[in-house]
C-alpha cells in the first residue's frame, strides 16, 4: 500500500473509532506529521490529503482515494479492529485502534505501520 493511502486509512479508523474529526497523523516510519484531514458524520468519512492535493473517503466500509482513483474498504470489526482492502494496491490490511493510535498491518508490504493523531 502507497504510504499516503496507509496515512489516509489511518486517519480514517482513528476518526471513525473515536468518533471525532483529525486534522493530521504522525506516521512513525517516516518521523514526521502528515497533513491529512477526516471529518466524521457517523459512518461517513470526509478526507483530505493536503500533501497530494486530494479527497478520500465515503460511507464505511466503502471509501474512495479521488488522487490514487481507487476504491477503499475499511470494514469495522468492532473493539477498535478494521479489515480492509485497498484496491489501487490490490492487497488487504487490518488495522487496530486504541485511543488516538493506530497499527497498520499492510499485507503487500508484509510488515506493521504505527500512527497517532
């Protein structure tokens, strides 16, 4: 998975665990912040990526990336767990929320992503 799908994904579970809007996460790989924005209305998620200049988001578990042009599932599990399948990369992930945290588990590139808002 691209590193600014895996961003937006996460601001995406965290906002929808929580049930409160992110204005950035820290993607822990990179050392750094990353500007992306969701706005939560329930299971609709509003994003944007102001690094690529894009929106992202739609009613869980369907979102959509408008930079990539590829659909999004994002699947709550419950408990803070979310399965998932990036279909611009072609390849699953499961991501587990705990407070303003996130792991990302990326299948495709077989290793583990941690972010907080």
């Amino acid at each position: 998975m691209k590193q600014n799908v895996r961003a937006a994904v996460a601001a995406m579970a965290i906002g929808h665990a929580g049930k409160r809007n992110i204005s950035s996460v820290y993607d822990y790989k990179a050392g750094r912040h990353v500007n992306v924005s969701v706005t939560v209305h329930g299971d609709r998620l509003d994003g944007y990526d102001y690094e690529n200049s894009c929106h992202f988001g739609g009613t869980l578990p369907s979102a959509y990336h408008y930079g990539e042009g590829a659909h999004i599932e994002l699947k709550s599990n419950g408990g803070g767990k979310y399965g998932g399948y990036d279909y611009g990369d072609r390849c699953h992930f499961e991501v587990t929320v705990n407070g303003k945290n996130a792991e990302i588990y990326d299948y495709g590139d077989s290793g583990f992503f941690s972010y907080s808002s």
